[in-house]
C-alpha cells in the first residue's frame, strides 16, 4: 500500500472517511436479484473490487491482498417510506456503519422500489455503493461504479512506483519548493491562496446530520463550468445563511493531480475563494482564477517532488504522526469553511439490469473541523448538487437548501 493510501487507511480510525456513490435508476428491473447478481459477476472481473488489506504490523505498511471469498453481502433494502426523502435518510445512517477494509473495501445498498426521485413518475431503483477512500478517490470509485453499471471501459490497476530513499527525495523536494517560491516572486505562479478564519461551518459535528439534494439540468447553471456555477451558488447562499461576517469566506475543492497516477489516491485539495461581496460573474471570474491557478501551481515539478518524498515516508514514521493527530483540536485558521467536490461521470449509459440511470450524486464526509459539505456529481446532462451537513453547522438545512436553491 502506498503512503498516501495508507494514511488513508490509518487516518479513518480517526475520521471516518467512506464515500457513498448514489446512483437512481429510472425503475425496478424485473428479476432485481438477477441484476444485482450481474453486478457482483462484474465486480469480479476488476482487481481494486476483489481486494482486501491485511496488516503487517507496527513497521511497515499494509498490503493488499485478494479477497479471500467473493463479495456478496448485497441486498435489496426498502427506504423509509419507499420515497427519495427517506432514501437520503438512510444514506445518512449508512455512514454510521463504516466498512473495515480488512474484510472488503466496498458495500454495495441497492433501495427498491423508491418514489418521488426527481425528475422521475413512478418507482425507481437506488444504488448507493459505499467505497473506503483507502481503496480509491472521488475520479477512481466513480470509474468503478461505472463499470458496475455496465460501462464497457474497464479499470486497470494501479501500478505503484518504488518507494525510493527519503533523504535523497526530500532534497529534491526542497529543491524544487525553492524554485516554485522564486517563481511565485517573480510573477511565472500565482501565489497560494491564504487560510481564513474558521465560521459555524467549522464546528466540529455535533446533533443530527442530514443530506438534501437539488438537481439542475447542465444548460440552467450560470458559469463557464459547472463546479465555478454552483461554488458561487454556494458563496451567494452561504454568506446570506451564516449570522457572521464572511468576507474570506472559501471552500476546499478536491482537483485530480496531474501526471500518472501513482496511487488508489491521486487528488489534492485546492483552496479557492468565494468572493461574497462580488457580483455574479465577477464572482466567477475570480473562483474560476483561483481554481486555475491551484492547477498550475500543482502541475509545477515542486508537487510532483513533495509526493515523491512523501511517498518514501518509512511507515512507523508516518504512523507516529498520525497517531499525533488530536481531532478534537480547533484550528484557529482553516482552508476552508466548505468543501465543494464536483465530479463528472461521464455519459448517461448506466444500466441496471435493463433500467437506465437516471441521476447520480455524492455526500463528501464531515470531519472535526468541516460540518457542511457539498457534492456537485453530473451524468449526462443532469447535475446534482448535494449538501451534507450536520446541526451543529447549518441548524435550518431547509432554510439553507431554499437560499441555495435560489442561487443555482
């Protein structure tokens, strides 16, 4: 296992991290087991769904290893009330029952029949697979639920590179930090984008949490992309929400790294601002700045060098800072008041047994210092913007999915 997919590993004990893909189906399929049982023949066919992780103690890192007995423990359950509603509900309860990757990295909930999804007369399908970040991030789990469905593009396994010697990689890191802060100076890099103060959003999770969902169509959102149209959704909404002032008010947004993938994980997070006070398109002139100037600054050799160092972290070393970790601490600055993670997933050519998708969404985690999250997940042409967010952050999520509502 790799360093970053290790910490991961390790790091969930702490926070739990598993991420829940939700896929609506536009009916029930005749023979439901039938088609759930095609699912599972197909997961047997990808290397990162037949896999399990087995420790190897305090020293070194775990390894994968082939699932010793197929994954089977996938059933059709009913929602709460057999309706969309009471399906977000359940998704919620679901992630009190994180998996252990010591047994299988990936669960599979398929909700049948469900009423009211949107966009949609009559009862559907719900399939929520849950995934352990450990095993792959945001890009990859959709990649793999995409295969599930029936997409024709398998996923090839990730070929992890050698670890290489720490002292020799972190020179080099150090190196090319130095040539990316002379570039920042001399105007060739935008400079990062700062922390901020923390706001309510920040709280650490407390009282009942809840998900809630708002679907568009891509032609009703005002943006040149997608995620830049719904982060100023977000801005507008958050900052008339929040009793508190939110001048650097900012998000974290989850970017792939460029390059081969050299891990289950292959992501960062960008810091980019939200601009409350600017209009709408100045807002997302300087959102869709900020994210492009993230991507830049990651493309420089100096990310590429700082993972490769971090890559040859011994493990006991990279076990001993975690357990250092106290998640009950409050920072006095943080990244971001949100996280906005926004996938695409491709074409709208899912099938469940012979039901054709009809929308797909995501609930990214909470964490100790993050108590409001919003996925932003398209397929086809329908886009569907999510939040996830726990009392303690957001106490009218009604009040707050109305203002965002109005904002898209």
């Amino acid at each position: 296992m790799t360093a970053v997919d290790a910490q991961f590993y390790w790091m969930s004990a702490k926070i739990p991290s598993d991420q829940f893909l939700l896929y609506a189906f536009a009916g029930v399929p005749a023979d439901l087991d039938a088609a759930i049982a095609d699912v599972l023949d197909r997961a047997r066919m990808i290397p990162d769904l037949s896999i399990r992780v087995a420790d190897a103690g305090a020293l070194r890192y775990p390894r994968w290893v082939p699932l010793t007995a197929p994954r089977e423990d996938v059933a059709a359950i009913r929602a709460p009330g057999d309706s969309w509603a009471g399906c977000l509900d359940a998704v919620v309860g679901l992630t009190g029952d994180p998996l252990d990757i010591r047994v299988a990295p990936w669960r599979l909930h398929v909700f049948a029949p469900v009423h009211d999804i949107p966009g949609h007369r009559g009862a559907g399908t719900v399939a929520v697979l849950q995934v352990a970040h450990a095993l792959a991030d945001g890009g990859r789990a959709s990649a793999l639920a995409a295969w599930l469905f029936g997409r024709a593009a398998p996923v090839a396994g990730v070929q992890t590179p050698g670890r290489g010697l720490l002292p020799w990689r972190a020179v080099v890191a150090a190196r090319a930090h130095r040539s990316r802060v002379d570039a920042t100076a001399a105007g060739l890099l935008p400079p990062p984008i700062g922390d901020r103060p923390p706001l309510a959003t920040n709280n650490r999770p407390a009282g009942g949490r809840t998900v809630r969902t708002l679907v568009r169509q891509r032609t009703e959102l005002r943006g040149p992309t997608v995620t830049v149209a719904a982060l100023s959704a977000v801005s507008a909404a958050l900052s008339e929400y929040l009793d508190e002032p939110c001048d650097e008010l900012g998000a974290e947004v989850p970017m792939a790294k460029a390059g081969e993938r050299q891990a289950h994980n292959h992501f960062g997070n960008i810091p980019v601002g939200l601009y409350p006070n600017l209009g709408h398109d100045a807002r997302c002139e300087r959102i869709a700045a900020d994210i492009a100037g993230g991507r830049l600054r990651g493309r420089h050799p100096a990310a590429v060098a700082a993972d490769r160092a971090f890559a040859a972290t011994p493990a006991a070393l990279l076990r001993w800072g975690l357990d250092k970790f106290d998640p009950d601490a409050r920072p006095p600055r943080v990244t971001g008041n949100t996280v906005v993670s926004s996938v695409y997933r491709g074409a709208a050519d899912l099938r469940l047994g012979a039901v054709p998708v009809l929308l797909t969404a995501g609930f990214p985690s909470l964490s100790p210092a993050m108590g409001l999250t919003h996925g932003v997940h398209g397929i086809g042409d329908t886009v569907v913007v999510s939040v996830h967010a726990a009392e303690s952050a957001i106490g009218d999520i009604e009040g707050y999915l109305g203002l965002l509502d109005t904002a898209l």
